[in-house]
C-alpha cells in the first residue's frame, strides 16, 4: 500500500539556522526558508538522492509543531511522510485494521499541495506518519 519515502520532517528552534547546517557541514542541496500560514511553519527543503528532508519552525503561537519544539528545546525528527496512491483507499483500509486518523479523518492539502492525512504515533510504534498523495 504504501509507496515510497516522500521526507523525514524535523522540527529545528532555527529554520535558517538548521538550512545552513545541512548545505555547508554537508553539502546538501536546500531550497530558501519559506512562511506556509496556513500550516503554522516556516519550511525548507533538503533534497536528497533518494528523498527529502522537511525542516520545520513553528509560525505563529497555533503553530501545530510549537508544542513538540517545547518538549524538544534542541529539535528533533516530527513525522515520516509516506506517499499512497489512492489516499482515500489507504484511509479506508488503515481505519478498518483500527488506526486511527487525526483530525476530522478527511485529507487536508499539504505543504506540496497533495492531499495528506496523519496517522496517530501510537499506532505506529510511536511515530507520526504522514500519507500523501502521489
């Protein structure tokens, strides 16, 4: 069901900050820091190979990474986006094995303006998963 890794989120106290560790300490290739509102993030992105990184600073005081930055002062990996075919299929199949989708259960448009959902970390061996659309 699943397809490929779409990224690895992290959540950094300094997008700026945590873009110019990855270019210069490791070459990476990094796209400028960019304000999303509607999701309560600053993002950059590090492309990889093979995936992406997603670094993530909390916009604004409803910023839904905000919390997790206080629990985890110096950062610290968020969520795994996986990419589905079909997200609906894959919600559908996923709720009737028992996990459980946050929110209202109905895909929101991500930061790459897919359809996405988030699937609780405790169903998932403690780890927030991220479904995009392909």
């Amino acid at each position: 069901m699943i397809g490929r890794l779409n990224h690895v989120a992290i959540v950094v106290p300094d997008v700026r900050a945590a873009a110019a560790l990855y270019r210069n300490a490791l070459g990476a290739k990094v796209s400028e820091p960019v304000a999303l509102p509607p999701h309560g993030v600053t993002v950059v992105f590090v492309e990889l190979p093979n995936t992406k990184i997603e670094l993530l600073e909390p916009l604004g005081e409803k910023s839904p990474v905000r919390g997790f930055l206080e629990r985890n002062p110096s950062g610290g990996m968020h969520h795994l986006c996986y990419e589905v075919e079909d997200i609906l299929a894959a919600r559908d199949r996923l709720v009737a094995q028992g996990a459980r989708v946050l929110g209202d259960g109905e895909p929101k448009i991500g930061a790459h303006d897919k359809p996405v959902l988030f699937l609780h970390p405790k169903d998932f061996n403690g780890t927030l998963i991220e479904l995009e659309q392909a």
